[in-house]
C-alpha cells in the first residue's frame, strides 16, 4: 500500500489543533474502524458539509459559512442546504433556488431542489420537495426513478434514504460519472435517516441520532455488510470527506472525528 500525510487545522475550544492525518490511497476492505476522540468545533449550525472546498454549514435562520482557520465567515442568508464538493460549493435556498459558488461568486442553476449532493468528482445528485430523484448532467438536472427523502454521492457511490430504507445506485462506486442501474435496497434496520458516502466509508444516522457506519464497503462489495453502531455520540446528520467526520447533534453543536 502507498501512504501520504496530510496536515489540517481546525479550531475547538479555543485552540488550534494540528492534525496528522494518514490516507489511504490503496484502500483495503474495512471491517473495524476507530473513531478518534469527538471534538467540539464552535458554533452552532443545523447542517454541515465537509469536502475538497472545505467546511461549510447553515444554521436555523438559514444564514451559511465557511470555516476559515479559526473562523466562521458569513456567505449568505436564506440558504436550505449547503454541499461543499470538488470544484464548487453547490446549494438550496429557501425558495427551492439552486446555486453553485466558488466561494467568491454563486451562480444561479435551473430548477427547483431541497437537498443536493456534490462529490468530489464534481457528480452532483438531488431531491426535491417531492422526493424525486434528480442528476446533474453537466447541463441540465436528469431525472433518476424512484424517490428518496435525503441523497449522497461520494467516493463509496450514491447512497439515499426513505422512511429509514437504505438504497445504493449500482456502478456509481468511486465517484463514477454515471446515471448508474437501478437502486438496490440495502437496509431496513436500523432505520437510517441520513447517509453520508465517503472513502470506503458509508456513515448513517438515525431518527434518534444513533450512527452506524456501514462495514465492508469496497468496489467488489459496495454495499458492505452491515451495520455497526459507533459508540459516544449522537448525531442528526454528518458528512464525511477521507477519514474526517463532521456532524450535527439536535443541539446544533458540531463536532468532529478522525476514523483510523
């Protein structure tokens, strides 16, 4: 296996903690994995999405940022959703609006969305209001079949959620530009409410802010094996980005971990 390091900062509690984070570039199938100690970041937002544009996250009255350094620096008001991917920032407003952004200029796309997805790819899926599934094309949205209440698309593939029923999109593993085949259900217990598709990673998060990350995803099993539960902590909702976890607590309070 080839190895690389990585160094990030990022602030809690006042202190600035440099981070030494080892990736893996030839990923083996992960049975067991360690979460490292859950740290607090300042703050207070309902949704936050980490990837290659850095950390971005809304709070309640739908105001968003950017976490620069040790800062929370206000891009926004009236935003739905956030998802930071590859190339561009991509977004929902309260009036169903959909915006990309580089960070300095956003950029309004056609349609009407509630919850989006960017990986790092730059593979763009969505829901609407109605549950539809939606793809962006590279010029305009395509409509997928079926209907999800909350979607993924990251290195693991697309992930979505409906009524705690787990779903993946075949052929889209490693981040593939593809409409992919048709969903293949993949849980209904526990009763997942968000997916986060990462590294060989598939995090959950239950009704009850249970997390569950999903055991033995890899290409020749991309919908792993099971469920298992990861102890010390609740969370309503969490994106992952390589082996960094981000998340929510009902509380509003955000709070990070290091996988190893």
């Amino acid at each position: 296996k080839q190895w690389y390091q990585r160094r990030v900062a990022i602030t809690a509690g006042g202190k600035m903690l440099c981070l030494s984070l080892v990736l893996i570039s030839l990923i083996a199938v992960a049975n067991s994995v360690t979460f490292g100690p859950w740290q607090t970041i300042p703050g207070y937002l309902t949704r936050v999405s980490l990837g290659a544009k850095g950390i971005w996250g809304k709070n309640t009255p739908g105001n968003i940022y950017r976490l620069d350094g040790s800062t929370w620096t206000h891009m926004g008001t009236g935003w739905r959703d956030i998802s930071s991917g590859g190339k561009y920032v991509w977004g929902t407003k309260n009036d169903w609006t959909i915006y990309k952004g580089d960070g300095n200029s956003w950029f309004n796309m056609p349609g009407g969305l509630k919850q989006i997805s960017a990986s790092d790819n730059g593979n763009v899926w969505a829901v609407n209001n109605g549950n539809n599934i939606f793809r962006y094309s590279g010029t305009g949205w395509q409509h997928i079949g079926g209907g999800l209440q909350q979607i993924s698309s990251g290195l693991s593939g697309v992930w979505g959620c409906y009524a705690g029923n787990v779903h993946y999109r075949p052929y889209t593993y490693g981040d593939e530009a593809t409409t992919g085949g048709n969903w293949v259900h993949v849980s209904a217990s526990p009763p997942i409410a968000w997916v986060a598709s990462g590294k060989d990673m598939v995090l959950g998060a239950t009704a009850a802010q249970e997390v569950y990350y999903r055991a033995g995803v890899s290409l020749g099993t991309p919908t792993g094996t099971s469920w298992v539960r990861v102890a010390g902590i609740q969370l309503q909702q969490m994106d992952v980005y390589h082996n960094i976890v981000v998340g929510v607590d009902s509380n509003h309070n955000i709070k990070m971990s290091i996988m190893s």
